[in-house]
C-alpha cells in the first residue's frame, strides 16, 4: 500500500539570516490511505507547522514531503493549489464567513472543482449538512449557529468534495466535552465511509481512542510514529 502522505529527512525553518529557526528536525513519517492518525505533542512542538507542509499550504523546505504522490518540495504555486484541492480543512476557529448561510458555506467550497459545477451544488451541500445531522439549520447564517453546529458546518464543507485527505487542527478546542466528542466521532463515521484519510492535531486527550494512530511531536522531533509491529507488518504486506 503507497502512503497518501510520505514525508523523508524534513527539516523546516522559520525566519532568515541571524533570526533563522529550526522548527522541525529530520521528519520521516509515512500517512496511509484511510488512516485515522491523531498528532499529540506540546504546545510549540511544530505539529501544527508539520500540518499546513502535509496539506500543500506552504512549500517543504528541505528533505522530501509526497502528497499523493506529488512532490511538495520546491513545489510552484500552482502545484501546491492543485494539490490543496484535493484536501479538506478543518481548523479550530472554524473559518466560516458569518454572512452566509451553513448551506452557502458548504456550497462554496464545491465552487472550487470545475469539474462538478454544472451539477446541483445546493442539493450536494444540504445533502451533506443532512449527514451532519443540520437538516434543520441548512438557512441558517452561521454567526446564528452555537460552536458544535457552526464545527459540523465546516466538517461538512470540508467533505463534501469527497477528498483524498481531511487536516484538522485542534477540531475539538473550543468545543465541551460533549461537542467535541460528537464532532470527532462524525469525522470518523464520514471518513470512514468515504475511505478518507484524517490527519488532526489535537491536545484533547478525551478523543485519542478515535485514531487508528498516534503520532508524538515534542521540541520540532517526531517521538513516535506511533506504528505497532502489527501495523507495519499489515502495510508491508498490501
């Protein structure tokens, strides 16, 4: 089985000159298809840094980083836009725009794939917000949505072009127990039907049970890939 997200000796840096850092030292990390990985670590451990290079939103820097199968190394604009489509984002400050509707917001991310839009984009966005169970909240504007819902709001936007891989970056932060819970879980049960792949970094150790893997950062290092025997005997073998 080839990895969705591969990435061999990484390093990155932060500033130039005298004021350059290192943020992240010699990252090898391999990401399968269908994979529920959960990144844990320290505050300023570089996961979230490690993230936005595995989802195309910046350019690697130095060593090799593959998302699905192209080389972000290096990588033109272009490239790492074409790339990016290809992914969904959740972050934790949901980034909706408050003046759309939950369904306005889902429909504009389908906006992005010419290659659907001459099939009924409102119909796939109420679809999808069915899925998350806002059925009752499609007209609704997002700044009139509690936290939980306006999170489903961008689980839904963020899936419902069916990609390859979903990024989530501390999902569950402003969320209570109960919320977040939910929204992990709904994550989980549409990545799973949509054979997804999730990458999220996440201090909420109440939802660590929900990956299949956890990966610890601490000071820009990789700790553990968290890969068992069991595991990497089952990938060498597909």
């Amino acid at each position: 089985m080839k990895p969705v997200i591969s990435a061999r000796h990484l390093n990155h840096y932060f500033g130039q000159g005298n004021l350059r850092k290192q943020v992240l030292f010699d990252i090898n990390l391999d990401i399968y298809p269908g994979e529920i990985v959960i990144m844990t670590g320290p505050s300023g451990s570089g996961k979230t840094t490690l993230l936005t290079l595995m989802g195309g939103l910046r350019s690697a820097q130095e060593g090799n980083m593959k998302i699905l199968n192209q080389e972000m190394c290096g990588a033109s604009k272009r490239q790492l836009t074409q790339i990016r489509r290809q992914i969904g984002y959740i972050f934790q400050a949901h980034n909706l725009m408050t003046f759309l509707t939950a369904k306005q917001n889902v429909r504009m991310s389908l906006e992005l794939h010419e290659e659907i839009l001459d099939e009924d984009l409102d119909a796939k966005a109420s679809a999808i917000l069915e899925q998350v169970g806002l059925e009752d909240r499609v007209n609704y504007y997002a700044e009139n949505l509690s936290g939980g819902q306006r999170q489903r709001v961008a689980i839904a936007r963020a899936l419902v072009s069916h990609p390859k891989i979903v990024l989530a970056d501390e999902p569950t932060a402003a969320l209570d127990k109960k919320s977040g819970r939910d929204v992990v879980e709904l994550m989980h049960k549409l990545a799973k039907e949509q054979s997804c792949t999730i990458l999220m970094v996440t201090h909420d150790n109440r939802i660590l049970d929900i990956g299949d893997r956890i990966v610890y950062m601490e000071d820009g290092h990789l700790k553990s890939d968290g890969l068992d025997a069991e595991f990497s005997t089952k990938i060498s073998s597909s």
